[in-house]
C-alpha cells in the first residue's frame, strides 16, 4: 500500500470514497451503478485503482473481481477532514469554525440545540 497522504481528493474520487463509505465493502460496478453522473465504468476503474494507489482503497478478490475497502475508518478519515478545514479556513480554531455553522445555520438554531452545543 502507498503512504500518500489522504487529502486532496478530486470530486469524482471523493464520490467514491462516499459510496465506498456508505457500503463499508464495494466492486466497481456497485460504485458505478449508485454514483451521481457516473463515468465509464473503465474510468470508475481507473480512479479506484488511483485511490488504492493514493492509499485510500485496499482490495480482495473475491471470485471474479476487486472488493475494495477503506484503509483507515470513516471516523478517522472525517476527523482528519475536519482538522484541514479548521486549518484552511479558520485558522485552527474550532470556535470560529462553529460560528460559522451557526451563521449559515436555515434555520438558526433553537435555544435547546444552542444549549447542547454550549
């Protein structure tokens, strides 16, 4: 398996993370048939063999085909993409980070929500 960093996802790679996710096992043709838009089923293919490349996918034969798999869990991978965004946008400092959810909050936040985020 490669040590590339798991950050910088293209928006075609990142749709198969999300399927890939929310099956928690997939072939290619299981991405390819629930993707929005898909590619080819070739590109599809392709990008998943990147992805394991990249570090992000591991795969299984199982019969005739690939299963892939995430390297690391969902938790972990959404807690690294939080510390990014904190970095990139608000300069690692989660309380402008919730400000900013509460701003773009339709609608804004009850007294009980904003009593559990307290």
């Amino acid at each position: 398996m490669a040590t590339k960093s798991h950050i910088h996802l293209s928006r075609r790679e990142q749709q198969i993370m999300d399927v890939v996710y929310r099956h928690g096992r997939a072939s290619v043709a299981e991405v390819h048939k629930v993707m929005p838009h898909p590619p080819s089923y070739s590109a599809v293919r392709a990008t998943m063999r990147i992805l394991e490349e990249k570090g992000h996918l591991k795969h299984r034969k199982l019969g005739n085909k690939y299963i892939y798999l995430p390297t690391r869990s969902r938790r972990e991978a959404s807690h690294s993409a939080v510390r990014r965004l904190l970095q990139t946008f608000f300069d690692g400092r989660p309380e402008q980070a919730v400000a900013a959810l509460l701003d773009a909050s339709n609608p804004a936040p009850s007294d009980e929500q904003l009593d559990r985020l307290a």
